[in-house]
C-alpha cells in the first residue's frame, strides 16, 4: 500500500504556521532518494515534483511511482510525502492520477481563462473523488522550463479567485517569479500582486515557483504573505552538475581498476543533500513533520 499522501494537510498546516513546505523536482534514483532522505533528516514534510519530461525520461508515471513507493518502505520515509505532477498539462495530469500520483499541478496558465476554468473543474473533481491534491496556475510563470516558456506576468486577482473558486488546494498565482537564473535587472517578487491576490482567495495555501533564486528576503516576506509552497528544481540541478563535475575533473574514477557508476554520482546526491536541507531551513519546514 502506498504511503504517500496528498499535500492538503501538509499545506494547511504549513498556512498556518507560517512557514512552507518545500516542492524538490526529482531528475532520477539519486535525487530521489536524497530527497526523501534529507526530508526523513530534517523532520520535515516534502513534495516531490516531477515535470512531464522528467517522468519520461525515468521510464514513465508508474515507473516513479513504483520507485518513490519503494523507497519510501525500504528507507522507512515516516514524514508525509506528496508524489507531485509540476506543470501537468490536462492528459498529463489524467496519466499521472491513473498511475498513483498524489497530487497534480495542471498549468491551465496558457489557455484562455473560460478553458483554464473548464478543465481545472473537471479536474478538481477527479482529484475531490481520489482524495488527491490540485495546484491550480494563473499567470505564467517566467523563463524556461521542460520546453515550456513564460514570461512571467502577474496574475490577474480576479482570475485567481475565479480559479480558487474551484476547490483547487493550492494555487500558484505568477507574482513577476522566474525560473531558474533570474536576470541582473529584474524587478523583484511583485508583493502587490500577491496582497492583492491573497485578500481574494483567502485561505488558499499560495505557490510560489521559481525558489532557487529568490532573496532570503523575499522569501520570508513571500511565506507572510501566504505562500505555503516552494518549488526548487534548479539549484539542485545546479548542485548536482557542480559536484559530478568536480569528481570527473579530478579524475578519481581514472586511477582505480574499472569504472563505478555509484561513485560518480555519490558526489552529486551528497550536494542534493546539502542544496535541500538549506532550503528546508530557510522555508522553516524542519521539525514540522
Ligand atoms: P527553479 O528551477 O527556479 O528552482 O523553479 C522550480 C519550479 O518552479 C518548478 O515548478
């Protein structure tokens, strides 16, 4: 039986106690497991994000739920934990529900919003009947992410309550946020808008995208405000790629008699490690498993 949850309870409690819960989009075994294991460390709730091309390239939906289950058994993973599909489009967002995910984003953000109304409805009440987590999202979120690119507009206040309306659990609401590398003349986190936002949905666990690289600052004005939820992909991606790099240019592997696939990537899920644990403390998630 499966041990994961949906992310409602997680996020409510996280909204009101004044901190957030950590969204880690895993890429394979490695990140997987130093995800759950730091989370496990640390006594903190988790959310695993799995983006439509990393679910591909780990071998499909049920191959990562299968995988995420067994760890969670076999690495005894007691804190609650949330399989998460992040950016779903409507067929993913059916595909991942079939195959035992426990909650879904489904990224109606692009269409026009009577069709991103539409299909978040039906959706909700899929996810209501299964006991499942929805994030629903409102204005795009900035940059590049698995091919999908937005430029990072805020959300319209109104079209957010419209969407919350819907009974999603949690909604991610583009306050000006960017994935991945934000550029040297950007404006900052639009704390207007997430007011604004914020004072018509109420008690709406919000999502803030883009986490890896927004001030401490912001970050902790953001979770006043009512963000319950961080997404982080790039910095462990970042993390990962530095310290594999590491190992391969001081040629470790070279001078021992054949070649350990586990050494080369034991440097990168250490940096995982390290990269989620700083996050978890900065959102305050630690110690509130
Ligand atoms: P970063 O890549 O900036 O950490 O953003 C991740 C994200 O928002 C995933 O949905």
């Amino acid at each position: 039986m499966s041990k994961l949850v949906s992310a409602k309870a997680m996020l409510d409690k996280a909204l009101n106690g004044q901190y957030a819960v950590g969204q880690f989009n895993i890429n394979n075994l490695e990140w997987t497991k130093a995800v759950l294991l730091t989370a496990q460390e640390m006594n903190s709730p988790v959310i695993l994000g799995v983006s439509e091309g990393a679910g591909k390239y780990m071998g499909g939906y049920k191959t990562v739920v299968g995988m995420v289950n067994g760890m969670l058994e076999e690495l005894n993973i007691t804190v609650p934990v949330a399989l998460h599909l992040d950016h779903g489009s409507y067929d993913g967002a059916k595909a991942c529900i079939a195959a035992g995910f426990s909650s879904v984003m489904f990224d109606g953000s692009h269409y026009p919003i009577d069709e991103n109304v539409t299909k978040t409805r039906e959706l909700v009440s899929i996810c209501n009947d299964k006991g499942l987590s929805i994030e629903a999202e409102v204005g795009s979120i900035g940059g590049e992410e698995d091919g999908v690119v937005g430029k990072g507009e805020c959300a319209d206040p109104e079209e957010c309550k419209l969407i919350a309306d819907l009974g999603v659990t949690m909604l991610a609401a583009g306050i000006g946020n960017i994935h991945g590398k934000y550029p040297d003349d950007w404006a900052g986190l639009s704390f207007e808008t997430l007011e604004a936002v914020k004072s018509k949905v109420g008690e709406m666990p919000l999502v803030l995208h883009g986490g890896t690289g927004i001030s401490e600052e912001m970050i902790k004005k953001a979770i006043s405000l009512g963000v319950a939820k961080i997404n982080v992909n790039t910095e462990c991606q970042w993390a990962f790629q530095q310290a594999t790099r590491k190992y391969i240019e001081d040629g470790k592997d070279l001078k021992e008699k054949g070649f350990d696939p586990r050494k080369l990537l034991a440097p990168g899920f250490e940096a995982i490690k390290t990269a989620v644990k700083e996050k978890m403390q900065l959102f305050g998630s630690a110690d509130k498993a």
